[in-house]
C-alpha cells in the first residue's frame, strides 16, 4: 500500500499537498477504486489519494466516523486538489437498496460548490450507469466546463490535467 494512499478511519495531515477524492458508488459497484488509484500514481506519483473504500471486519464499520472522514477529505480535495467521481455501472444488485444513492447526493452536493466556489470536479460516467443520460445533460448545461469522460482512464487523465492547471 502507498503512503499516499488514505483509508478511512486513518487521517494524514494533507493540507498542502494535492489530494484526489476518489467520489462514487461502492455498494453493488465494482472495485474501480483500486484500479484508479494505481492510473492516478502512475500519472501524479506526487499526489495523495481519499479513497473511501475499505473492508471492514464484521462489527468495525461506523457509519458517523465514515461520513465524516468522507466529508473531510472532500473538503480537502476541493481546497487543494480534484473531486473525481466515477459512475460505474451497477455490478450486484441489492434490492433493498437503490445503487449509487448517495453517490447521487453527493454529485449534486459538489456540482453545486463547482458552480459556486470553483471547486475542481471530474464527473466520468460508464456507459450502462442508470440514469446516466440525464446527469449527462444537466451537466452539461450548468457545468459546460467539467468534462464527463465514459471511461475509468480518460477520467484519471483529466484529473491530472485539472491538477496541473
């Protein structure tokens, strides 16, 4: 594992290096966080990564300290660094469940701080994502800037050009 690579419920003190949230769905998603963090390294070896996904033994897992380990490095990300999220489509169904159901908050949480304080985002999208033709529009026509790639690399790559810009 990297040092540069943060799970929760650890916090490393990242204010002023750039940091990349790795925003999306995981329950019923692939493991597509493994998979952009080894793009990202090898694009930006400098850069610290949030990535909210982590197995947990039975009974560890607590919801408040997730939220709010989440909520910090977003915070983080959007001072000094990008907001990625990656839309992947569903993988395991859950049926008690609707897939990506905060993911969907968030995106809506952080298209709006994009729109008012100028906060990096990177919206990539897979094709198959439910619902992925409307976010694709609403985006686009009150974020015409924040590029919306339909693959996992595309996506990192845009990261990284947004991180050196």
């Amino acid at each position: 594992m990297s040092e540069k690579l943060i799970f929760p419920p650890d916090y490393v003190d990242v204010q002023e290096v750039p940091v990349v949230f790795l925003a999306g769905p995981i329950q019923g998603a692939p493991e597509w966080q493994a998979e952009a963090t080894q793009i990202l390294q090898k694009l930006a070896p400098e850069i610290y990564i949030a990535s909210p996904r982590k197995k947990y033994l039975d009974g560890q897992f607590v919801y408040a300290e997730q939220v709010d380990w989440e909520t910090h490095y977003l915070n983080i990300a959007a001072k000094n660094g990008v907001v990625m999220f990656w839309l992947a489509k569903e993988e395991t169904h859950y049926p008690e469940r609707a897939y990506a159901q905060t993911s969907r908050f968030e995106l809506g949480e952080w298209k709006v701080k994009h729109e008012r304080d100028g906060v990096k985002l990177v919206v990539g999208i897979e094709k198959g994502f439910s619902n992925e033709r409307y976010i694709r529009r609403r985006l686009a026509q009150d974020c015409p800037q924040v590029v919306m790639p339909d693959t996992l690399i595309a996506t990192c790559e845009q990261v990284y050009k947004l991180l050196k810009s």
